[in-house]
C-alpha cells in the first residue's frame, strides 16, 4: 500500500501525464537491443539473500586480454530501466571514448511497479537488500569483465541517486566517486511516506551518529547536480547532501563560481574543501526540472538544454580515480 502511494505521488509530481510513462515503457520493450554505438551490451543477473536483479553491462570496443579497466556504475531513475537510461544519458558514448566499463542494474517490476529504487525503506529493509544485490553485480563484473576493483564510482538520478548515496554509506570503501543527479541523500527518509516529505523538501536529514561519523572519514567524494526548476525533488535535497557530506568532514565552501556554455542552461559551482582536497561540490543548474541534464532529445526524463552532466560525472570520477 504504501509502496502505490509512493509511486502516485512520483506520477502526480513529475506532471508530464500518461505520454510521458508511455514513452518509458515503449523505450524498455527490447532489453536485449542495445543502446546506439560500438561495444558490447551485456546481459546479467546479480543473485543473492534477497533475491536477484538483473544488470546491462557496456564493454567499450577494444578490450585487451588481461585489461583491467575503471567501471562506472549507473543507477536509473523511476519510470526508467536500463536501455531507457543509457540511451538518455549517451555514458555509453563517454564510455567508448574514454575507455571504461558501464555497470546498469536494474530495478525488477514485481520489487516497485515503476521501476525505483526503494532507498527510502530503510526501515523494512528492502532499500539494505536492494543495495546488496547491486554489490553482487559490482563483484560479478569485476571477476568476469575485468573491472578494476580499486576504480569504481557510482551515479544515479532521481531515486537512483538516492540509492547510490545508501550504497556508498553502506559500503564506503568501495567506491572512489558519488555522483548525485536529482536525489535525496542517506538519512532524510526511512519509509514511503517520509519519502513523499523528502521529495517536497520537507524533512531534513538526520544527524550523523558517532557510527555514521566514523564511516563517513571512508565517504568518497561526491558531485551533486541538481536543476533549480525541479517540482519533483526539491533542490533543497541536493544542498542536504552537500552539507551532510561537508560537516562529516570539516570542509568549508570556496566561492561559487558561474559557469554557461554557449545557449545551454547556466549553472552555479560550489567546492567545498578540506586539506586542500575536494569533499563535495554542488552543481546547480538554473531553468533546469527533474531531468537528466544535457541528455539525448525527445527521452523521458531528459533534457538536451542543460550542461552535459555524463561528461560533468565521468570527469569528477576520473579525478578520483587519478588521486
């Protein structure tokens, strides 16, 4: 019950109508057809104590035997899954040019009817079981495809990326980067109603518990993006994340700069700092809505006008992964 008001609350949120979820779903008709361009779309199944997901992995062309490359890990958002997610954000395309491996797990219809991720049900512990099976298909790529254990980084948008910041906070040692786009950070929601709240900006994060404190020194860097024009989570979420981020560690803001490329959307950057190393940084984009920024035209949850935020993830991870 609580799982259906959740997800009419996302549906009456996004405001787009039934046009917009028929296009999501008639972009997940053919799983197997891969995304647009070279490289191999590979089909997998993480199993494990609370059941089994399914993952698409991309394999850019020119893999070398014993080639261990960096593996980026990309979480999709509600009404979404995981060809409908790289054909939005074209990482597929960043991939094969910079040389790395795309991890999609995917969210099974029967676990969430629309496809999200539930991070918010801490409580019960689905969003603790869902976070374990996305590390199974983390550990199967990693011994059958060959990604480099020691560069790994995680994204995600909207519900995604919320179950990407639970994911890193469950397992800190794991990842190098947290990329942010349109999420609620650990902490601000335990049930599905009290993610409803979150999603409007309504409730804060909890504070970091002496536990909590002591993983966060093994917290990775994180890169928040978040659209100023988001009706469906607040970009207050975005600067809850920031904050979380640097308090756990003592970092301070540098001045926000801004930053606009040509006719695309403006954007405001914040670095926060600590030690001379960067903790977070807070990417807000103006005129922006809950959409992936500077992603392909004419997909759901998407939205070509903005700064390219597949280029903007892949280059904070690959700082991290330089570090």
């Amino acid at each position: 019950m609580k799982t259906t008001l959740w997800a009419k609350a996302f549906k009456r949120s996004v405001r787009m109508g039934k046009r917009v979820v028929g296009k999501a779903i008639k972009a997940s008709i053919d799983l197997h057809r891969p995304p647009p361009g070279e490289g191999d779309w590979i089909t997998g199944m993480a199993i494990g104590l609370k059941g089994a997901r399914g993952f698409r992995l991309y394999r850019p062309p020119g893999v070398k035997s014993g080639e261990h490359l960096p593996l980026l890990v990309m979480l999709h958002g509600c009404g979404q899954d995981a060809r409908s997610f790289a054909v939005s954000t074209r990482m597929n395309r960043i991939a094969a040019r910079e040389h790395f491996l795309v991890l999609y797990p995917e969210q099974d219809r029967m676990a969430n009817a629309h496809g999200c991720w539930n991070w918010f049900d801490t409580a019960g512990g689905r969003g603790d079981g869902e976070a374990a099976l996305i590390m199974k298909a983390i550990e199967q790529v990693c011994l059958l495809y060959a990604a480099d254990s020691l560069r790994i980084s995680v994204a995600g948008l909207s519900a995604g990326a919320s179950m990407a910041a639970l994911l890193v906070t469950h397992y800190p040692g794991a990842f190098k980067a947290l990329m942010m786009h349109s999420g609620i950070p650990p902490g601000t929601a335990h049930s599905s109603m009290s993610a409803i709240s979150a999603m409007h900006g309504q409730r804060t994060t909890m504070p970091l518990t002496s536990t909590d404190l002591s993983l966060a020194t093994l917290w990775p860097p994180l890169l928040v993006i978040h659209g100023e024009a988001d009706s469906v989570v607040s970009p207050n979420n975005g600067r809850e994340a920031v904050r979380v981020w640097a308090e756990s560690s003592g970092a301070q803001a540098r001045k926000t700069r801004s930053v606009q490329r040509g006719k695309r959307y403006p954007m405001t950057v914040t670095d926060f700092m600590h030690q001379g190393r960067i903790v977070a940084t807070l990417a807000e984009i103006g005129q922006l809505g809950h959409a992936w920024s500077g992603g392909a035209a004419r997909q759901p949850f998407s939205d070509e006008k903005g700064p390219d935020a597949s280029r903007m993830i892949w280059a904070f991870a690959a700082k991290q992964f330089r570090n």
